[in-house]
C-alpha cells in the first residue's frame, strides 16, 4: 500500500507508538503475572537479564549517574554518552544549570562552546565506575569512531553494555577524514555485549547482526526529542520498521 510521488518514486505511511494503539487480544492476564524480562547476552557465561525491556537513550538531556543508577535499580537500563558532559566537566551540574539559566536565543552557542571542551578520559572511567556502585547493569556508548578508544576505556572500567550509537548505521562507512569503524573486528576484540543503532532496513539489519553484535537498536524517530527526521528528513518510524519484511 502507498502512494506515487513522481516516476517510478511510490511512498507510503509509516507509524511510530505516538500514532497507533492496540487491539485487546481473546485472553487477559493478570498484570502481575506478566514477563516483562529480556536478556542481553554476553560472551561468555549467564546473559544479563533486565525486568523492564526499556533502555533510555544515550542523551545529555536523558541520562546521567544519578538517572543511571535509579532506572537500573528499576529494572531498565539507561545508557550514559561517554561523549556529553559527564565526561567532559567535573561538575556537570554546573553547565546544566548555565544551560537553564541561558537565553533562548542563546542557548545554541553556548551549546557549541560547552561541546568544544575535550572529553576527559579519567572522567570516562569515573562514570563507569559511580554507575556501578550501585550494583546495577552499566550500559555506555560512544560514536562508531571513537568506539575503539572508549570501548577499552569501559571494559577496564568494568561497564556491562557497550552502545555504538549514530543517527543512521551501517557496516560500510567512507569516510576520508577517519577510519571506518570494522565492526566484525571491534566485537570480537572487545570482551562486552555490543549494541549497535540506528538501524532502518532489513538488509543493513542483518548485516549488523552477522557482525557479531548483541543487539540492534531499530528505526529513526519520531519522537519528543529527537529531530533527525524533521531536520534532515531521514528516518523510518520504529513501529512500521520493527513490523515490516
């Protein structure tokens, strides 16, 4: 089903969980009798086990130690950018609180500036190590790029889950300014459970799979917070990508 937009171009409507609902089936349950659980598995020994099958995303606006620690004592599983400005101030109270406090008008500069501040490896493992205290799952991520780098940095810090996260990904990257991420390579050194997203087509999808990764995170936007469809307008919305052959 859909629509020409031009010669031999058809489109047709796609759906997130904002725009769709669910019909009852024949049988209820008790909800306190529902298996919410889900399992990452690892290398080696028993898979981690979560009882709430929601990650929060790698986003300064989402997930710090603190939001870290409370949704992993839930029972979900919140990934920290190794990345943001956790790892890149000492106080990252402080910024948030200059962030606050800035102009509308200004806030995307000062944005810029914030950003331009290196991360600081000491403080990548620092994280790691403040998430852990509490006993719980420790899920980070990084760029396809720089996953090497902090990759070593989170299995030495003791992190669980590592998150290679870009707006849209795939196996074969060009690039000329740096080198490609081989990510059959960088799963099979690396001795955590690697999740790998955005994914928006079957094909890319199994590619990443064979890779040897733990998981794929599917589809790209809509959301509350996330604006790549709206600015670049790519993306596939995750209900129709999870469901569609």
């Amino acid at each position: 089903m859909g629509m020409w937009i031009g010669k031999n171009r058809k489109a047709r409507v796609t759906y997130g969980f904002d725009e769709i609902s669910l019909v009852p089936g024949t049988v209820t349950i008790n909800p306190n009798e529902v298996d919410t659980t889900f399992a990452i598995p690892r290398k080696r020994g028993e898979p981690i086990r979560l009882n709430i099958p929601i990650l929060a995303s790698a986003m300064d606006g989402v997930v710090d130690v603190c939001f870290a620690r409370e949704m992993g004592l839930l029972g979900g599983l919140a990934v920290l950018n190794l990345e943001g400005i956790q790892t890149r101030y000492e106080n990252p109270e402080e910024i948030f609180d200059e962030i606050l406090k800035a102009k509308r008008e200004h806030v995307t500069s000062l944005l810029q500036r914030l950003y331009q501040k290196p991360v600081q490896e000491v403080l990548v493992a620092r994280r790691i190590q403040q998430i852990k205290e509490s006993q719980i799952t420790t899920a980070v991520s990084s760029i396809p790029q720089n996953a090497e780098l902090y990759g070593r940095i989170a299995a030495e810090a003791g992190a669980d889950v590592f998150v290679i996260q870009s707006t849209v990904s795939t196996v074969r990257h060009i690039s000329s300014e740096y080198k490609s991420l081989e990510l059959a390579n960088f799963c099979k050194k690396i001795p955590l459970p690697v999740i790998v997203g955005n994914a928006v087509s079957y094909s890319v999808t199994l590619e990443i799979l064979e890779c040897g990764v733990a998981g794929v995170l599917v589809g790209v936007g809509p959301g509350a917070a996330c604006t790549s469809r709206g600015v670049l307008g790519l993306g596939v919305p995750q209900v129709t990508q999870g469901f569609r052959p």
